[in-house]
C-alpha cells in the first residue's frame, strides 16, 4: 500500500480554524450501509441499551513554551512527554539546535538544561516541576494545520469534559463535542461508559515519511488499561452489547491491551500502526473526527470501516461542507462488512 492511496482533495475553508459554538453543536456523518447527515446531539439515536462507551481521559497540558538561548536567540518549546517532574522530551524550534549541555531561559527565572537527544526530540531538565509552571506559563498546543495562536478559549474547549490524567500535547478530539448532558443523556438510556488513558502526542500530527506505508514507523504513546475497562468491555459483549470507542486513541488503547487476543490490563508504551487488513479484537464501532489526508488515522479508519467507504464518506463530507480536523465535526463507524 503506498501513502497516495489514503488521498482526498479538501478546500483550505472546510478545515475548522475554532470550535462550534457549543460542544454538541457539530454535524454527525453516521457511515453504516449509507450515509446519514445528522448534528451530534442525534448521536443517542445510533447507540443502544447495553453499548458502552470507551472514553480517553487524558488531559491535555500546556506544553507550548516561548523561551530564549543563553546566546539569547529565540527557542520554541514544545514538551512532547513527561519524564519525570522536572524532565522532560520536547521538540525545539530554533535557528540553531541547541548543543548538549546549553541552557533554556524562560519567564519567571526558569531554566532548562540540554542533556542530550532521542532521535528528533531534546532530553530537557528543568530548574522547576515542570506540570504546574506550564499551567502558569505554558499556551494550549494547538494543531499546526489550524495557523493560529491559542487564545483564552482553547484552555476550555481544546479538552474533554471528562480529561483528568495531564500528559498528552493534543487532544482527544472525538471527545471534545460531549458536554455534560450529552454524558447524562446517553447514560440514562443505559449506555454505559468506561475509560482509558492514552498521552496523545505530537507526532500525531507528523507525515509519514516513506511512501511505501508499511516502511513507516508511529511515535509511541503512553498508554493505560485499566482492569475495571476490561471487565466492563467482557460484560458489555457477554450481554450482546457493542463497544464503542469515542477516538482513534481508544481505539489503539483498547487493541494495544488486546495483542495477546484477550482484552488485558495494560500499563505501558504503544506504537500500534493498524492498517486495512488488521482484524480488530476489541471495538465494535467507532465515533472519530475527519483526519488529514495521508495520515496513519486515516488508515486507522479505513482498516474499520474499508478504505474505498472512507473515501467516499470524506468526499461526501466535502460536498456537504462538512468542518474538518481537530475543531471539525465528526463520523460514527461501523465496521466493513466481511468480504
């Protein structure tokens, strides 16, 4: 398979540059034996009695910082991954990487050491625990493709209601449209819901590099779990429910801890690269935004639902002046039917 075949043109004025004026206001594109055009709040009448929801709680944290060299040129920080309170991988933007050893100024007399390299990230050690001097100086890390500052209503709107375990530098968008009564709603008509953490991280947003797609290799992610989600994934399909996956990320969380081909606790890295072809252990459906052109999500999505159905669901969407990415609307997915 090769990087091309996974291509759709879009307009640069279907991408969502800022987020629906309320979380729930968004479209909904079901994609089943047709295509259906409904607003997200229709999405109670695609779930059933019994179905549950696998929701990411990671939190998104502040990770964009704006510093200077000891030399005084400007260096951008993006934290990629915790470490440890005070360390850290990030990405830097400079003229001139920073050499081993040099230091990082930023506001409020902090400092990070250079202490060496892992591939195309920075191994950083700050002079302070690192989680609350982002949330005091840090900006919302937003998507690239969105070419644009993050202003006071990011910190709201580019995270979940539900986000509760800080580590990850994007957010779970498939998440972002439920509000607290869309929560409510879907659990009294007896959906049930569960959780997994999954630290998205920047290279979420990365090309692929090799054309040939199975050349290519994912960054990995942290990823948790947990025994009470397995339970509730055995009791949902014992009762003849389906698991849901709200995001690409639970997607790989969940098939992540289903390697061994029974759904176990998990605690640890993946760099899961599902591709058409995969056989899915653990979702029965899937509620996701639209993905960039070329993208391993994309790939993602057509491995559940079949690349040629993908496709014409995107173009559909562009036709119909869907929103696109991260702020846009979203799909839900049933999976391709067995050839």
């Amino acid at each position: 398979m090769l990087i091309s075949d996974f291509d759709y043109e879009l307009p640069p004025e279907l991408i969502a540059r800022y987020p629906a004026a309320e979380r729930r206001g968004s479209r909904l594109l079901s994609v089943g034996d047709k295509f259906e055009d409904l607003w997200f709040e229709n999405l109670p009448t695609l779930l059933r009695a019994g179905d549950l929801l696998v929701f990411n709680d990671t939190r998104v944290i502040k990770a964009r910082l704006n510093g200077r060299k000891e030399t005084g040129g400007k260096a951008e920080v993006l934290v990629e991954r915790l470490e440890s309170e005070r360390i850290a991988l990030a990405h830097i933007r400079a003229s001139k990487s920073p050499k081993p050893g040099s230091r990082l100024l930023f506001d409020a007399g902090a400092e990070a050491v250079v202490a060496g390299r892992d591939d195309d990230l920075f191994l950083l050690e700050f002079s302070v625990d690192l989680l609350p001097y982002l949330d005091r100086h840090g900006d919302v890390p937003l998507p690239p493709y969105l070419e644009r500052a993050a202003d006071n209503a990011d910190i709201e709107r580019y995270q979940t209601v539900y986000a509760c375990d800080p580590g990850a530098v994007a957010a779970p968008t498939a998440g972002l449209h439920f509000d607290a009564a869309m929560l409510a709603e879907t659990l009294s008509l007896g959906v049930n819901h569960t959780f997994v953490t999954l630290h998205v991280g920047a290279g979420t947003f990365q090309s692929l590099r090799d054309e040939h797609i199975e050349e290519n290799r994912l960054h990995s992610e942290r990823v948790l779990v947990s025994r009470d989600c397995c339970d509730a994934v055995a009791a949902t399909r014992a009762a003849g429910g389906r698991v849901v996956a709200v995001g690409t990320t639970s997607v790989r969380a969940l098939e992540c801890a289903s390697a061994s081909g029974a759904l176990q606790p998990y605690a640890g890295e993946t760099d899961m690269f599902i591709l058409p072809g995969y056989e899915f252990r653990s979702v029965d459906a899937l509620l996701t935004n639209f993905h960039l052109p070329q993208s391993s999500l994309l790939m993602l999505v057509s491995a559940f639902a079949g690349r040629d159905r993908i496709l014409a669901a995107y173009k559909h969407a562009v036709r119909e002046k869907y929103r696109f990415f991260s702020y846009g609307d979203a799909m839900f997915l049933t999976p391709a039917p067995l050839s």
